[in-house]
C-alpha cells in the first residue's frame, strides 16, 4: 500500500509517520547548523526536497541562505511556517523548478519515504536535474531501519547505492540526538 502523507502520517495516528511532527523539529536546528558549517552557500540557491511545513527553510532563510522547499504533501505544505518559500512537487519527477535552477540540494529523511528502487531512482535523477547538471552539492540524510520501516536496508547496501549515483560521496553516522541517521556529503558530481 503506497504512503500517503497526510495527517495520519504527521500527527502520529497513522500506521507509519512521525510519533509527532510537531514535537520532532529539534533536530532542524542540528540539520541547520551542520550545514552552515560544511557548506558554503552564499549567493547561490538551495532547495530542500521533503521539506514539510518548511521549518528547515524558515531556519536556512533566516540565516541568510537563499533557500526554498518543496514537498508531496498538500496537507503538510498547506502548514507553512517559512513564509511562503515552501511549494508541493514530487521529486520522483514532478519537481516545479527548471534544470540546473539549483547548486545544492538537501534531502533529509527523503529517501526512506521512498518505496521502492524505481522511485529512489528517479528521485535522484530529478534531484541531479535541477541542481546544476549534477555538478551541485548534495547532501542527504536517511535513516537506515526504524523509525523507517518502510525502507530497511543495511548500511553497506545503501552506501553501495548512493556510490552507484556519486562516487565521491562521503559518509557520516549520525549524532547523538540522532544515531541510526547515515548523513552523506556529495560535492559537485
């Protein structure tokens, strides 16, 4: 049965999702904070695809950052908290911004929403074509088995993947708020 990413899914009461999206945002500031510190993103534009009420982008826009966020979901983009920097798309193929219109690219807890190898695929593939002919900076964020149970996979399996697609990925585990999270740096592939 495909993930449908409504309120179930958000507020807790679904059988996959978040416990509860709205008291699980703490990381943002972590997410937020790492990527100051490993990127240099000024002047360029930055998308964040599965960006939810778009939190992470009110963070990166306050910070400077020209930033943006897109997500599949009506239901959590109608809940905007950037200020209007947030638009539904599906970065499986349906992403609503031009070739090349990005240099970095952040997908966190993106992938394992995912369902199948089709669709990770294809997320990629609409992730390289909108951030400049794959000569951007990635960096993405999954969480290998639970909370995830939709996309359990071993850590060598996924790594081998995303080597698949970027051969110069760099690989990070997660922090102490977080530690079943795999974190990879990609830059300019």
């Amino acid at each position: 049965m495909p993930i449908v990413f409504d309120a179930t899914f958000f507020d807790g009461t679904g059988d996959i999702g978040y416990s509860n999206y709205e008291q699980q945002s703490d990381y943002l500031l972590d997410e937020r904070d790492f990527i100051l510190a490993n990127f240099d993103l000024t002047g360029i534009a930055c998308l964040e695809v599965g960006c939810s009420d778009g939190k992470l982008t009110q963070l990166m826009r306050a910070a400077g950052v020209d930033w943006v966020g897109v997500d599949i979901s009506d239901y959590i983009v109608a809940r905007d908290k950037s200020g209007g920097f947030i638009q539904v798309g599906d970065v499986r193929g349906g992403l609503p911004f031009g070739t090349n219109q990005f240099r970095f690219c952040a997908s966190i807890y993106n992938h394992e929403c995912l369902e199948t190898d089709v669709d990770r695929d294809a997320a990629i593939a609409e992730i390289r074509r909108v951030t400049h002919n794959s000569q951007g900076d990635f960096y993405i964020v999954t969480s290998l088995g639970s909370p995830s149970p939709h996309y359990v996979t071993t850590r060598a399996a996924w790594e081998a993947y995303i080597l698949g697609f970027f051969p110069t990925a760099q690989f990070f585990d997660g922090t102490a708020f977080q530690p079943s999270v795999r974190t990879v740096i990609i830059r300019g592939n």
